[in-house]
C-alpha cells in the first residue's frame, strides 16, 4: 500500500512505498527537496516490510551487516487518475487559431465600382479580375455584390453604386 501524500511546495500528489518514509526525494514535479511522510503511524519502522518472515529478501540485521539487502527501488510516480484528461481538457480551438497554423487567414477585399472609373473609363472588371487573378483560385472564398449610396464631392448628389466584397484566403 503507497503512501500517497501532496508535495509541500507544488501541491502535486505523489505515491512512494511505506518503507521509503523519511527519505529526502526530488520532487519529479518541481524538484525542490521533499520529505516522504510516515505511512499514517508514528513507528514506520514496524511497517509490514520489518516482518522479515513474509518476505522472501534478506533483511539486515541491526548490528550492521556490510551487505545492503538489495531491494528493488521503487520509482516516485505520479498516480495516474481515469478523470485527469478530462479535468485538464483543453477547450476546442478557435477558428482563427486554426488558420494561422498555415499562415493564412480569411480576408476581405472591396471593390467600389465608383473607385474603378478613371477618366471616363470604367475600369471595375479589369480591376475586379486582376485582383481575383492575384489571390489564385485556392485562395478564393466568394465574392458578393453590394450596393452603396455617396454623396458626390462635385455634384453634392447623392450617387447609388455597386460594389463586390470578395472573401479570400491570405
Ligand atoms: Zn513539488
């Protein structure tokens, strides 16, 4: 039966075997020097290990034997607990996080009709298709026609005109 007792330092539960009380571990969570308890009783030398007749390994005798019974050492591990992948469970990642993971995010781009006339010359498709052409088809999303209403510096009219917002990967 371990002893299972909390490191004082991180608080981290820790298992060790009774016969191991009173030994100065490194803590395998935060490495500062710990203790292990006594197993519940004041005298853990009496612990099941002393009934030298149960136990099939030789035990020292007091007097001070050079040969050190040769016990297995036991690890100092961290018990493992069924709940402890849901208590630590990260939550679902969101959307952004996933796409900088490829360096790409969704973009906007809008294109104002009214931006894409110079001089007389309606330029919107040769700037609606030079854009399109830039960003490539895998990069692509969709692209939706909006209109808008501007108050014309000139004229001081109110002007309707069309734009398209394209939504792409970039
Ligand atoms: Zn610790």
């Amino acid at each position: 039966m371990d002893i299972i007792f909390n490191c004082p330092f991180c608080d981290q539960e820790l298992a060790a075997d009774p016969v191991d009380s009173g030994t100065e571990i490194e803590c395998p969570s935060c490495s500062k020097t710990i203790k292990i308890p006594a197993a519940g009783g004041t005298d853990v030398r009496s612990a099941p290990v002393a009934t030298a007749a149960a136990s099939p390994e030789p035990v020292a005798p007091a007097g001070g034997a050079s040969t050190s019974p040769h016990r297995p050492m036991k690890e100092f591990t961290v018990p493992q607990r069924a709940t402890s992948e849901s208590l630590i469970q990260k939550p679902n990642r969101p959307l952004d996080v996933a796409a900088k993971d490829t360096g790409r995010h969704l973009r906007v781009k809008t294109i104002k009709h009214g931006d894409c006339v110079e001089v007389g010359k309606d330029k919107f498709d040769e700037v609606t298709t030079e854009f399109l052409a830039k960003i490539g088809d895998d990069n692509f999303v969709s692209i939706t026609p909006v209109s808008y209403t501007h108050v014309d510096i000139g004229t001081q009219k109110f002007i309707s005109d069309f734009a398209v917002v394209i939504v792409y990967k970039g």
